[in-house]
C-alpha cells in the first residue's frame, strides 16, 4: 500500500483504514510498510489519519516510530481517529483534528477460550493493556489517569473536535491554508461594513433615495413669510421717521 503523498508543504503520510500486523485485504496499515516509508522520507511530515482502529500492538509500533522520528509531527484528524488510531494520533507534536472529525477511546477487547486460568488470564492481560494505552494518553492530555480510566470504560467514549480539545486529546482544529487568508480577511471586512450599514454608520445610496432627493430639489421652493414687525421695531421707525423730517428735509 503506498502511503505517501508529496506537496509544496513537504511530506505527507495517510492512514487510511484499519491498523494490523499483517495485510488480508491489502487496504491495512502495517507496521513494516509504515516503516519502510518513514525511512525512505526523513524530515517533518504531516500524518492525515482516517481509520477505525486495529491491532493495539500494530499501533503501539506505529507511535513509537513516529515518537522517536527526528522532525516534527503534525498529526490531523480528517475524519475519524477511533481505538488503536487514537493511540497513534497522541504521538503526535501537534494534533488537529477537522470540525467534522471524531476522536473515540475504549478499554481494549480480545476473544478467548479455554478454562478458567486462560479466561483469568485474557483478563489480567486486558488490563496490562489499557495501562499502556492510559500512558499514552496521558502523555498527551495531562489529564490523571482514573479519569482516563472512566473515559475508557463500558462503551468508551466517542469526542467531537470541540471536547477533544477541551480534554486536551487535540491542539487545534484544522483550517485553510494561508493562501486563503486575504478571502478571509475579504469576508470579515464585507462582514464589517454589513454591519455598519444596519447600525446607519455609513450612508446607503439606492434608486429610491437617489429618486426621492431629485425631485425633491426640483419641486418649487414656497415663498418666504414676510417677517413681522414687533411694536417695538415700529416705535423706532417712527421715531426714526420723525427725526429725518426734522433735521434732514430742506
């Protein structure tokens, strides 16, 4: 199975589908090819993981490789990280996960047979396990581990992008890339200005205000009302009025 992609943004690894020591259908994530491919591309890489799970010991293969890979590793979660993927995505530098991504622990399951000392066994077995998948857990989230312990138990816990950040499962969600950045920054300023025009900060101009202002510049302006005169006014008129008769006619 060939799981790697090559981009501007360097190298680029998929898990896509189930984690197991040996392929059957040719679709499963295996431990040597994941290490044939780690060697054969040095350096940090981007780990997208899309998978149900496995084989606990394949993925505690898998997240040692990558814990003891010089570079950094950003693990994102593009759809689904549930069981033994989980386990894999806490070796993670950086773990994003999408809006729409699911995260998924559980204590882990077995089948077995026999008598009562292999049952006893397969059971003492189990919980050596999920002491092992609880430290890697709580590597990653820092969260004790009898809460972990809960979180695992009857039928695990499923975790949208949302709470496996809070829980510390995830970094971050993923987002656009840079190059979408002045889109983004478009959308906020024509955001902004929608919203300054419904609070009347910035002026609207349409055909009906536009309309409405014309004639209202073309329609005949009514005379003025001819101001009236208080009777103070007219006393000194006439007083006026008397001295121009006095002193200034001929």
């Amino acid at each position: 199975m060939k799981f790697w992609n090559y981009s501007e943004n360097g190298n680029e690894l998929r898990i896509d589908g189930p984690i197991d020591n040996e392929t059957w259908f040719g679709d499963e994530v295996t431990p040597q090819a994941f290490r044939r491919e780690l060697e054969a591309h040095p350096g940090d890489l981007v780990l997208y993981i899309n998978s149900p799970g496995g084989d606990v010991f394949a993925a505690s293969q898998i997240y040692t490789m990558l814990l003891e890979r010089e570079g950094s590793v950003t693990v994102k979660i593009d759809a689904v990280a549930a069981s033994a993927a989980s386990v894999i995505a806490m070796a993670g530098t950086t773990v994003l996960m999408a809006p729409t991504a699911y995260m998924m622990i559980h204590d882990p399951l077995t089948c077995a047979m026999g008598n009562k000392a292999d049952l006893k066994e397969a059971i003492r077995t189990l919980d050596e396990i999920k002491e092992g998948l609880i430290s890697a857990y709580e590597l990653k989230t820092g969260l004790d581990r009898d809460t972990i312990a809960k979180l695992m138990e009857d039928e695990g816990t499923w975790m949208n992008a949302m709470t496996a950040m809070e829980l510390g499962f995830c970094d971050g969600l993923i987002d656009k890339p840079e190059s979408a950045a002045p889109e983004k920054a478009g959308a906020k300023a024509a955001m902004e200005r929608v919203s300054a025009l419904s609070s009347g900060k910035i002026p609207v101009y349409n055909q009906a205000k536009m309309a409405k202002a014309l004639i209202d510049k073309l329609a005949p302006k009514p005379e003025p009302e001819p101001e009236r005169e208080t009777p103070e006014a007219t006393a000194l008129r006439q007083k006026l009025a008397a001295l121009c008769d006095k002193y200034l006619k001929p």
